[in-house]
C-alpha cells in the first residue's frame, strides 16, 4: 500500500508541475492551430485536471485511513503497555515460596462442602490433598515466575503450561494456574485465561489466589460480553471476601459495568 501511495503521489506532483506548462503552451499555440485541433487540446487538458483532482482525492482518502491505522496500533500498544504494568505490579507482591505454604491452601473457604464456591463453579466436596513443594518443584515454579519478571510471556507459557502439568497435585500448582492465566491475559488468549483462573476454584478451593481469580473471571467475562457472568463472579467476591483487595477492586468495576 506505501508503494502504490509514492507512486500515485509522484503521478500527482509531475500532473501539477506539467499542467500549468501545458496550458501556456496551448496558449501560445492556439493562434496556429485549426478550431479542431485547439478544442483536441483543451480538452485533454480539462481530462489531465479532472484526473489531477481525482489523485488529490484519492491521496486524501489514503492519508486518512494511513491517520486511522497509526491510532490504532498507537491504541493497542498502549493497550498491552498497560496490560503487562498491571501484571508486572501484581507479581511484585508474589511471595517467593521458600518454605511449605500454610494450611490455609489446603482448607476450604466455606463450611458446608455440598454449596458452591460462586453461581457460576461448584468446588470439589472435600479440599485436595497437596503436596509440599519439592525442591525440584520449586526450581520449576521460581524458573517459570521470573519469566514473567523478564517479560518473556511465550517462553512463561509454556513452563507454567510444563509445571501445572509435571506437579498437578503441588501446593504451588494452584498459582501456576493463576499465573497461567494471567499470561494467557497478556497474549490476548481470554477465553484459555477463563480456563486457567477456572482450575484455580475448582480444583483449589480456599487458596490465596481464589479471590483474585474471581476478580479476574468477573474482568475477562465482561470483556467477551458475558455481563451476567461477569456480575456474579465479581458480586461473589464481594460477599465471600469484603475486606480483600478483590473486593474493592470487583465493586470499582461492578460500578462500570452496565
């Protein structure tokens, strides 16, 4: 599209320059010519202004979808700037899991097993039995999280996507589900983040990232247009955890959402 754009911006510049010569020239050569021949010029000179207008408008019309196409991409890079300072704000406050996690992970959040975790995803009827992180494991896992430090979200894929499933019944296998899914925000993967933030409360119930991922299903569901959805995750974060982060965050949001 840029080469056609120079060459109709040069074919416009050379008609403008020679139009104006041409004209001159028949000025000065009408007296010697026949009626016919004058008229013959005139008017493949009204034909070269006709087609010099129709340049312009298309040079026009060119600049402005050129203006469009620079928003746009201006409009998504900024977009994804604000994305990855979002993720790399949350990650700072990341624990680094030296030591075994405590017993909240393995304890489930409400008292009687048989109700819901939210409207939308029933939690398992007993917590599940984790196991404490291996050295082993949490080399895999601290390899995996400082990816996402170094903003190489491809690379973090695919080792939180190798952790969850080498160590499915680990204690930090829930945050790399949340992680997961967080990178899978990042590229622009919303429906494969649901999936991931999904796992976290139905296969972790009462973990530390439960909250955020209800936060995150009520954010991402708004923005593939499922509001009901989008209404009850964030309401039900609100109800089973008032005083948390989340929770201000899901009744900031809540108060957008139409």
């Amino acid at each position: 599209m840029i080469y056609k754009d120079v060459k109709i911006r040069s074919f416009a510049m050379a008609l403008c320059f020679t139009a104006p010569f041409a004209l001159a020239e028949i000025q000065q050569v009408s007296s010697g010519l026949s009626p016919n021949a004058a008229a013959d010029l005139l008017f493949q000179l009204d034909t070269l202004q006709q087609e010099v207008q129709s340049l312009r408008g298309q040079l026009e019309e060119q600049g402005h979808e050129l203006r469009l196409m620079k928003q746009s991409q201006r409009d998504r890079y900024i977009d994804l700037d604000k994305r990855i300072s979002l993720l790399m704000s949350a990650s700072l406050s990341e624990p680094k899991y030296i030591s075994a996690p405590t017993p909240k992970t393995e304890q489930p959040i409400i008292q009687t097993p048989a109700k819901k975790v939210n409207a939308l995803i029933a939690s398992p009827l007993a917590p599940v039995n984790l196991q404490p992180p291996t050295e082993q494991s949490q080399q895999s896992y601290n390899d995996a999280y400082n990816l996402i430090r170094q903003r190489k979200f491809d690379e973090a894929e695919v080792a939180f996507t190798k952790f969850v499933n080498d160590f499915p019944n680990n204690s930090l296998t829930g945050n790399g589900y949340y992680w997961l899914g967080e990178v899978k925000l990042v590229q622009g993967k919303s429906r494969e983040a649901i999936e991931a933030f999904s796992t976290v409360l139905q296969n972790f119930p009462g973990h530390s990232k439960e909250q955020d991922s209800l936060y995150k299903l009520g954010t991402v569901s708004d923005q593939l247009g499922d509001t009901v959805k989008a209404k009850s995750y964030l309401q039900d974060v609100i109800r089973r955890f008032p005083d948390s982060k989340a929770a201000k965050l899901s009744a900031g949001y809540l108060s957008k959402i139409k």
